[in-house]
C-alpha cells in the first residue's frame, strides 16, 4: 500500500491509469459480444448465469496472467521460422483463436441464412440441446477469454510498467462488462438483424486475429471504427423499420 499511494500521487499514473482502463474496455467488447451471441443461444433460464461465469472467468484469466507477467511477454519470443516469418507461442495462440472466432461465426450465419427444413426441426431441436448446453457454451467462454485476456494483458504491459495500475484497470473494464453484458446480451436477442451484425464483427475479428498472429498488424483503431459506423447504419436503419411499422398501424388504425 505504501508503494501504491506514491504512484498515484503522479498525473502520469493518472493519465496511464485512464488510457488504460479506455483501452481494455474498448478491447473488453469482443470478448462481450462473443458471450453475449452464445449465451442467447441456450435456454433463458441459464443465459444470465453462464453470462456471470463467462466474465467472471474473464477477470480470473486476467488477473492470473497478471501475476506471471514475466512468463508471458516471453510468449512474444520466436519459437520457430517458416519462410522467413518468425512464430511465437502468442501468434499461434492469436492464429488458433482468430480461426475459432471465424468457425463459430461461420456456423451461425449458416444456421440463420439456410434455415433447416421443416421435417428436420425436430431432429435439429434435440442436436441442439446436446450441443447448446450450459457446459458446452462456457468451455468455448473459456478458449476465447485466453485468447482476449492474452491480448489484453500484452495491450497493458505496452502502456504501462506499474503492476497496481494494470490490475485496476483490468478489474474496471470487467466490471463495465459485468454491468453491459445483461443489456447487450437482451438488445441482441430481440434484435435479430443485430444478431447478423455482431457475427459480422466476430468474423471480421477472427481475421484480424489471424492476421496479427501471421504479423500482418491491423491498426484496433481502423477495426473499432468500422464496427462503430456499422453499427451506426444499423441503429439508422432500426429507427427506419420502427417509423415505417408505426405508419404502417397508424394507416390501419384510421
């Protein structure tokens, strides 16, 4: 504690404090949309629970890799070359992470483009829950928390040396996630033009995630940019749908 009250006695620690909490929120929403997407998927009972877990899961990893600092920004050291392109253990986890997020995405903009015949509902139904169960949705939880709790810790050992400040700001941003998660998680369920749109985030996250792992460096800014006025042409096109439909009762109505 002694050595804490100093450091925040600096504006330096201040301004490093709140870049950082910014950033991991920011880097927090993939990993919360991806939650949001499978939780939705199981029955409505367990959603908000594997939701609690998920994230809760989130903070642990983070904090965890935290305290082996020293062992993961050595996760950023070649471990071997193919072609003249160096590998490390972080690329190969980014590369394996970034091609799960565009199987999964993949899969569920299948299953909502090419609805299954109706004589294979029943089948799908029962598929479905042996797939789609509580257990099944927080072990995927997990595999992509490593993944964006890798990249997140690594995000904070390049902005700032001081250990207190990266815990502070990790448990802040899970937090602001612990508090967003319920709202997104519902906006996205009873949206489902939304659905589509958050899978196209994910798709295109995965491949950015590939394509770091392969060192072909995407500026997040450009990333959360796209997402941002993607996501601004969709609310557009939301308030279009919702005037239309109100004219639409108001003619029937008269």
């Amino acid at each position: 504690m002694d050595a804490i009250l100093p450091l925040f006695s600096d504006p330096a620690a201040w301004a490093a404090l709140i870049a950082l909490v910014v950033m991991e929120v920011v880097l927090g929403i993939d990993n919360l949309i991806f939650i949001s997407i499978l939780s939705n998927k199981l029955p409505e009972d367990q959603r908000q629970r594997v939701r609690r877990i998920g994230i809760g899961l989130a903070l642990v990893m983070r904090l965890a890799l935290l305290s082996i600092i020293a062992w993961l920004v050595g996760l950023t050291q070649p471990v071997f070359e193919i072609w003249g392109n160096e590998f490390s253990w972080k690329d190969l986890i980014l590369i394996a992470g970034g091609l799960f997020l565009v199987w999964k995405a993949t899969k569920e903009i299948h299953h909502s483009v090419d609805p299954v015949p109706s004589e294979h509902h029943d089948l799908l139904d029962k598929k479905d829950v042996v797939i789609s169960n509580a257990g099944a949705a927080i072990v995927q939880i997990i595999l992509l928390d490593l993944v964006f709790s890798i990249d997140s810790i690594l995000t904070a050992v390049g902005m700032t040396e001081h250990l207190p400040i990266m815990v502070i700001a990790v448990i802040v941003s899970v937090t602001v996630m612990l508090l967003a998660a319920d709202p997104l998680a519902n906006f996205i369920n009873k949206n489902p033009t939304v659905v589509m749109l958050a899978l196209g985030f994910l798709l295109m996250i995965g491949m950015v995630l590939i394509a770091d792992g392969f060192g072909f460096h995407v500026p997040k800014g450009y990333i959360y940019a796209a997402m941002a006025f993607s996501a601004g042409v969709e609310a557009l096109n939301m308030a279009a749908r919702k005037r239309q439909a109100k004219a639409a009762a108001d003619k029937a109505g008269s």
